[in-house]
C-alpha cells in the first residue's frame, strides 16, 4: 500500500485548478460558499498521527461498566431502535437481533467514536421481494443519518443505527474483534488488544497525500462547480475505501490505511464526509437548469 501516497498525489495534479470564471450563483445558498479545504500545517498532521494511533486500555467508560453494557445505554438504545423500526411500518418483518461493533466495543475508540449499532431484521415470514426490501432499508438508513446522526447522544457518544435485511460475512462476529449483542446483553466475541501495524511514517506520507488531492479537487470544483465532472468526487471516495478495506483485510483495524481513514475524519474538515456532501451538492448543480 505504500504506493497510495503516489497515486493521491497523481490525482492531486489531474485536480489542479481550471482556468474559468467562478460562477457566484453556486457559491451562494443553499450551496457550500468556501472552499472547505483541509488547514493543518504538517507539524499539526504528525501530532494527529500520534494521538490517533495511541490507544486506550480500558472500554469507554461512558458506554461500559467495566466489560458490561451500561444498562440505561442499552435501553435507551432499544427504545431509538424500536420507534425507528415502527416508521418502517412493515408486515410479517421483526426484528431479529440488535448488535453493536467498532471503535466503541474496543480499546481503540476516542473522543469522536461513534457507537455503532447494527440491527437485523427477520424476514423469514415477509411475502414480498427481499431485493427490494434491501433497497428500501438501505433508503432508510440514507434518511436516519441525515435525520439523526450525531443528534443522538449516549452519555456524549454518538448513537449511529443502521438496519440490515441480509447479514453479509462483514458483518459476522470476527475473533478478538469485540462484537456485543444488545438484544441478549452478553459478548458474542470479547474485544482483544489488536495487534499494531501500523507505520507512523508512512501514516504521515499517506494523510499528506490524500489531503493534497482533496485539496486539489475542492480548489477545481470551486473554480468551476458547474463545469466539474462530478464522478471525480466518487471516484476519490471510492479510493479512500478501496484504501481503507485494503489495509483492515491485511493488517487488521490498527493499520497504516486504517488509522488514517479514522483520521481524516477527525480533521478540521472531515475529508470523508465533506466529500460526499460534494459530491451531492455537484449532482445538484448539475440537474439544475441556468
């Protein structure tokens, strides 16, 4: 992977800026008005590699009385689960098992974790067709982030939920990566210290690579927003998360290429999130009419 840096930093020059006239329209509402590029000095990127690649010893003790669930976290978050499931208004549908995993349910979360909820629907009894279910589940948890997400909060954690009507092999309890059913308030597989992979270095190399070419692109897009071809958006998210499962399917979750995904959201700008937000805003831009 050490070749990433390289590839950012092609795209970076392919995202120089255009020479066109700025149109005002598109930088006014309800449109982004600034560029929203990233600021942190390099002194500032190596002092965030280090804090997000030293990691706690203890579970989060706003979640977790030593390794059990704090019980008011977990009804809290049945209640949220059930009101949301009510919205769906679905026949012969029950919910089958409320999970949780991820930063949260380890010794690698920090202040900005999320927790993390996955709930699984039983559609064993449902009549209809199970693609399109899927479809409009996954329409649904589109509509809960926009709706809820980070408004939500558990002692100060952010309660992230996301329903599911087929449970795909990344989602299956992995051994040592803790995985806890809130459903049966019990561990289906306790949390283990991982194992860090992680380069420092190369961490620094690849955060400085990623963030020039989302530089790049948001100083080309916002010299030309209705010019911009939008699939650049989608293609550098696409690479960050080709970036990221690539380096969680090697080197597990204490990964050079996992430890900067976690750490471009953490940025002034949330580089993961602020891309797709532009992406959208472009497509809009694009099917509006002069």
């Amino acid at each position: 992977m050490k070749i990433m840096p390289i590839l950012f930093l092609l795209i970076a020059a392919m995202a120089a800026p255009v020479a066109a006239q700025a149109d005002s329209r598109w930088n006014n509402a309800p449109y982004v008005s600034a560029p929203p590029v990233v600021t942190e000095t390099p002194d500032e990127l190596k002092s965030r590699v280090v804090e997000i690649s030293t990691f706690p010893t203890d579970l989060d003790p706003r979640i977790w009385d030593g390794d059990k669930l704090r019980e008011d976290v977990r009804q809290r978050t049945l209640e949220v689960i059930e009101y949301m499931f009510a919205e769906l208004k679905l026949k012969n549908v029950t919910i089958q098992s409320v999970e949780v995993r991820g930063s949260n349910v380890s010794y690698e979360y920090d202040d900005a974790a999320d927790f993390g909820v996955r709930v699984f629907l039983d559609t064993s009894a449902y009549k209809g067709s199970i693609e399109d279910l899927a479809a409009r589940i996954k329409s649904y948890n589109a509509f809960i982030e926009v709706k809820h997400e980070g408004k939500v909060l558990l002692h100060g954690v952010p309660l992230e939920v996301n329903f599911y009507v087929i449970r795909s092999a990344r989602l299956n309890p992995v051994k040592g990566v803790g995985h806890y059913s809130i459903t049966e308030d019990k561990w289906m597989e306790r949390p283990a210290v991982q194992e860090s992979k992680f380069d420092r270095n190369q961490m620094l190399a690849d955060m400085t690579g990623v963030t020039t070419t989302y530089n790049g692109l948001v100083t080309a897009y916002f010299a030309d927003k209705q010019g911009f071809e939008c699939s650049r958006w989608k293609d550098f998210s696409k690479s960050l998360g080709d970036y990221r499962n690539a380096g969680i399917d090697k080197s597990g979750t204490r990964s050079t290429e996992n430890l900067v995904y976690r750490l471009l959201r953490r940025l002034k700008v949330n580089v993961v999130e602020q891309s797709s937000a532009l992406a959208l805003e472009c497509q809009n831009i694009h099917w509006s009419l002069d």
